[in-house]
C-alpha cells in the first residue's frame, strides 16, 4: 500500500473531529472520501501533509512513518496537498504560482520539464502564463493550484473539494484532468461534496460521519448503493 492510515484520531481542542479513521490507498488509485460537511474529509487530509496535529493513530506512505512529521519534510516525501479554497498568490504571475510547487525539487532543470507537463495538460495556464494569478477565472485557478502540486512530482496527491463554486461545465472538465493525472501515474486521494462525480472518477471510496468511516467499498458499488443515494446523491426514492 502506497498510503495506510489506522485508528487516526485528531482533536481541535475538546471536540474529536476525527475518530480512530482507518483506510488504505494503493499505488495508482484514485481514492474519493465523502460525506457531509463536517464529517472530517478535510480534516483528514489536513492530517495527512502535517498541517494539523494527530492526538493517535498512525500514518504509513511508502514504509515510512509520517505522522507528527512537519509539511515540508512530508512534502518532500512525495505528497502534494492541494487545499480548498484555491489560495494563489494573486500578485504573481502563472508561471510564478506553479514555481513555488517546485521548492522540494533538486534542481531547476526538474522544475522547468514539470513545468512543460503542467503547460501541456492545462493549456489555458500556458497561454496566461504570464498574467496575474488573481485575474483568472475560478475554474483557471483551480487549474493552478492543481498544477502547481504536480510541479512537485509527488506520488501521492491529495485533493480537497476541487469542483467548489465551479459551473457543472468547469466541474467535467476538472474531473477529467484528474483521471488524466491518474492514467500518468499519480495516486490521488479526493475529498469531493460532489458525490456522484467523486465515485463516478475513483476506484474505491469510503464515506465519513461525525469523524468516523460508516461504509467503505468499490466506487462502483457505493454508486448503486440505495443509502449512498439517499444521503449523498439527492436520490430519496432509494
């Protein structure tokens, strides 16, 4: 398994957001978690890259314990945390913003050919390379931040919630980019609102209430699932 989390437990103050969580990811796999806001999807990813402090539990990528490791000694492991909320830096340009994923590389020379795959997958971000960062669309930015993790080549690429406050046109086109980083070779773990997207794209998938993992199985299955359907999918008929 490239990533194996067991009986994580985080606390922000007296409130438990997470609950002895346990699940796995396999090398080449796209991963959804979903559930309801507040369920702890994004506090589990924050979990994972160091942002936020683990109270028990362990987290395993690649053999190698990362739990209690600060965010850039994760990073440099080979895990990017792409956040929501977007986040460029808006004052710089395009090209500016991918180069700041790039600070865990060894040399220059990686960055520019990760630079070269970033522009070939998403040509808008080639041809506003040189534009303000704030001044693109939602849908761009997100491009950019996405883009902006895969310059750090990593093997593993969370993902939080990349379709919020996009048109459903935008949404298609960015679950297709992720499939297409996927086929390339880059392990994604999604956290996603948008349910049936987020098991329309991923292998397996698990879904969180209150902090703790209720069901879990093929994205497929989950998909047919009638109490999938009527809690996430808008389906009250079952």
């Amino acid at each position: 398994m490239l990533l194996t989390v067991d009986h994580l437990s985080v606390f922000y103050g007296s409130i438990q957001a997470l609950r002895e969580v346990s699940f796995t990811v396999a090398k080449g796999e796209i991963v959804s978690l979903i559930g309801a806001n507040g369920a702890g999807k994004s506090t589990t990813l924050r979990a994972l890259s160091g942002v936020v402090r683990t109270e028990a539990g362990s987290i395993v990528h690649d053999g190698t314990s990362i739990a209690g490791l600060p965010s850039h000694r994760i990073a440099r492991l080979g895990i990017a945390h792409v956040p929501e909320g977007r986040g460029v830096f808006g004052n710089m340009s395009v090209r500016e913003n991918l180069e700041m994923g790039g600070y865990t590389r060894s040399s220059r020379e990686e960055v520019e050919e990760s630079l070269e795959q970033v522009f070939g997958l998403f040509p808008r971000l080639a041809e506003r390379a040189h534009q303000f960062a704030g001044t693109l669309s939602g849908g761009e930015q997100q491009m950019l931040v996405i883009g902006r993790g895969l310059v750090q080549k990593p093997d593993l690429m969370l993902l939080d919630e990349p379709s919020m406050g996009l048109s459903p046109l935008l949404v298609s086109e960015i679950f297709r980019m992720i499939a297409e980083i996927n086929k390339a070779g880059t392990t994604i773990l999604l956290v996603e609102q948008n349910a049936s997207m987020a098991l329309a794209v991923a292998d397996r998938a698990y879904v969180l209430e209150t902090g703790k993992i209720v069901l879990e199985g093929m994205a497929s299955d989950l998909l047919e699932d009638p109490k999938v359907r009527a809690a996430y999918l808008g389906d009250e008929t079952g």
